[in-house]
C-alpha cells in the first residue's frame, strides 16, 4: 500500500534540495568568480607593464618606432615567455611563406639554401625545376655572395635567407653569384612561381636498394610517397631506404599517412593531453611494404620524421641508422590565424608511440650509428648518394637484411 506524503515532509524535501542547489551553484560561480578575478588581475598587471615601457620609450626615445615591427615583437616575446618551446608566432609575411612551402609552391628564384660553415655564403643545396633560377643556370654547389646587394655573410639564418629570395611574382631580386669556376656574376631574377617537391631523390642505388630522400612532410607529402615507392619496388627494390636528415616534420598528418603506407595493422601514434587523456591519431590498415626499410637520420630530424621512423622500427621491423634524433615529439595546435595575417602555434599534446612511449626531449638512438668526423661534416653538402659516408652505411645495412650484402 503506497503512503502519502505530508504537505509539511514534502516542504522540507524542497526546501532542503533548494539550499543544496543553491550551495553547489554559490560553490561553482565562487570558483568562476576567482578564477574571472584573477585572469583579470594578470590581464591588468600585463597591460600596466607594457604601459608603462611605452610611456617611458615614447616619452624620450631618439629613433622613430615602426608599428608593425614593435607589434611582432610583443606577440614573438609573448609566445616565448609562455614556457613552451615549441610555440611559435609567425608574422604575416613569414605565415604567408609558410602557407606556401606546406603546399609546396613558392614565389621567388626557385632555391634552397643554408649558410656555409666554411665560406659563410649563402649555399646552393637545391635548384628547382622551371624555376628563375634554373633558367639562369644556377647550379647546386655554389654560392650566393650577396642578395640586393646585402653580404650573405652578414645574414645568419637560413630562414632569413630563404626569405629574401622569395617575393611577389614579377618582383625582381639582385643577387651576386659565385659560378662552379667561381667566376663572379651579377643576377637579376623575376620571381616566378614554382614546384618544391618533399621527395627530391627517388633511385637505385648498389643495383638493388631503392634510395629515397625525404626533405619534408608537407600537403603533398602522401601522394609523393606512394608514387616514389611504388616506382622503387616495380625497378625491382629489394630494400629501401628512407633518408630523412634534416626533414624538420612540420606536417604530422603527412608522417602518419606515410608511415601508414609502411608498416602492417595497428596503432601508429597517439596524442596525450595536459590532464592525461589518450587519443588514437591514426590506424594502419594491413597493407605493409615487405622488404627491408632503413631509416638514416640526424639531429635535425624532428617531428613527424622522428614519428615515421619510430613506427617503422616498432612496427615494421626498420633498422634506423646515423645520429641522436632532435626529439620533438609533441603536437601542434592548428594555426591560430589573427587579424593583420598573422599566426601562432601552442603545443596541445605529447606524442606517443603504439607502446604509449615519447621521444620528447630525448631523440630517438639510431641502431647503427653513423657519426661525421668533422672533415665529413665540412664536406656533408658537397657529398652525393654514391660518396656520402652515411648514406653507404644505410644502404649496406638495408642490403645485409637482403643477405645480399
């Protein structure tokens, strides 16, 4: 028999669920209200400091303050005073160029260069197809003394210099070129649009070893992958090996995809956030390359190169031959765009392999080492496939996993 309750108990009840409503809401827009104060409060103490330079600087400063420049510098100094070393801001221009190596069409002269340790020029490491460059006879190797009339001496980075030789199309640059006689020549070059392809080497090497050079992972990455290594095997590859020395990994998906095309079933990679939560960044199907794959690497290889060589070895069974890896392995927010065109990247995640393991921070340690002397490293841009010391190393490690070696 059911019981009725009293108007007077049901009262009680409401009353008591009331207090308790009100008790937890008083709870959470206590902690809103702190938490509002006190981003409120920092907000304040950043905006009073950077008010207060400001007074001081245009109150006495000799030299005129270029806008622009002083803004990118606050959003650069912000994004390096956050504690992560991997986030990034990005002017509008240098964005710009970004957007463009990722889809791997540029405007400029049609080069990659580094600076030279030994010359301190600006050197020649690539020249592209249907470039300015290429129609002027510019040929890698050589130098570049001087762009719009500034030393390549005087310009320490190599982004920088890569800067300079990109411009709107129709835009000219000035550059003084040393030739392979090293014969001095002055330059002018329109810039043109052009192809950079991630995969710039795709050969036989020792007859039967299927050399690959992949210089990044980019948008095109995937589709430049599976063509080169289709093409490989069909030559009769009876190994591979996949060189990805200073490949900076910039696009992850392009690793994954990759790496997806390498080895059998199962996890790849995955992405661990601040509070401990896992998610699974991609699976690979059961399709899998069944011939010895190396993977030669340096310092440089960062990113989703250190992914793709991790999962090669994990899951695909690849020797991996050269130096300590960069260790980056972490993931990368998509670019958050603002409102004069430029961009910023925070770091959102670690990166962990399909034994949950990370790289970050320690590399990965190569099976076989393959360490410059410093005469090699003097030499390493002057080596090609058949006299570089560590590509004979991997191309014998991968030929030995064939017995033929």
């Amino acid at each position: 028999m059911s019981k009725k309750i009293s108007l007077g108990v049901a009262a009680t009840i409401a009353i008591i669920a009331m207090a308790v409503t009100f008790s937890l809401t008083m709870v959470v827009s206590m902690q809103m209200f702190n938490t509002t104060v006190s981003s409120v409060k920092n907000k304040e103490r950043q905006y009073n400091k950077l008010s207060e330079i400001d007074r001081f600087v245009r109150s006495g400063e000799y030299f005129s303050i270029d806008e622009d420049t002083l803004n990118d510098r606050l959003a650069a100094g912000y994004m390096n005073g956050i504690g992560d070393k991997y986030a990034v801001y990005y002017t509008a221009k240098e964005y710009s160029e970004k957007q463009a190596v990722e889809k791997g069409t540029l405007t400029g002269i049609g080069v990659a260069v580094v600076n030279d340790s030994s010359s301190g020029y600006a050197r020649v490491i690539r020249v592209y197809d249907n470039s300015p460059a290429s129609e002027a006879g510019i040929q890698v190797g050589c130098f570049i003394t001087a762009i719009d009339d500034e030393p390549t001496r005087n310009i320490t980075s190599s982004a920088r210099l890569t800067s300079k030789l990109l411009g709107e199309e129709g835009t000219t640059t000035n550059i003084t070129y040393l030739t392979p006689d090293r014969q001095e020549q002055q330059l002018s070059l329109v810039h043109s649009n052009y192809r950079t392809p991630s995969i710039s080497t795709a050969q036989l090497t020792a007859e039967t070893c299927g050399y690959i050079r992949i210089d990044a992972f980019s948008t095109g990455t995937a589709s430049e992958f599976k063509t080169a290594v289709d093409n490989l095997l069909q030559q009769g590859a009876a190994c591979l090996v996949f060189d990805l020395r200073d490949n900076t990994g910039e696009n992850l998906n392009a690793g994954l995809v990759a790496a997806d095309y390498c080895v059998p079933s199962g996890e790849i990679a995955k992405e661990q956030d601040k509070d401990g939560n896992i998610t699974v960044l991609r699976m690979s199907d059961e399709n899998e390359i069944n011939v010895p794959m190396v993977c030669l690497v340096n310092g440089s290889t960062a990113g989703s190169a250190e992914l793709f060589a991790n999962a090669l070895r994990k899951m695909g069974g690849a020797t991996i031959v050269g130096t300590k890896t960069a260790g980056k392995g972490v993931v990368l927010s998509d670019a958050q765009s603002f409102s004069d065109g430029s961009a910023a990247y925070i770091t959102t995640g670690l990166l962990l392999d399909n034994e949950d393991q990370t790289w970050d921070g320690t590399g990965l340690t190569p099976d076989i080492d393959a360490t410059l002397s410093v005469d090699e490293q003097n030499a390493y841009y002057d080596y090609t496939i058949n006299t570089d010391p560590q590509i004979s190393k991997a191309v014998n490690a991968a030929m030995s996993l064939t017995g033929q070696n």
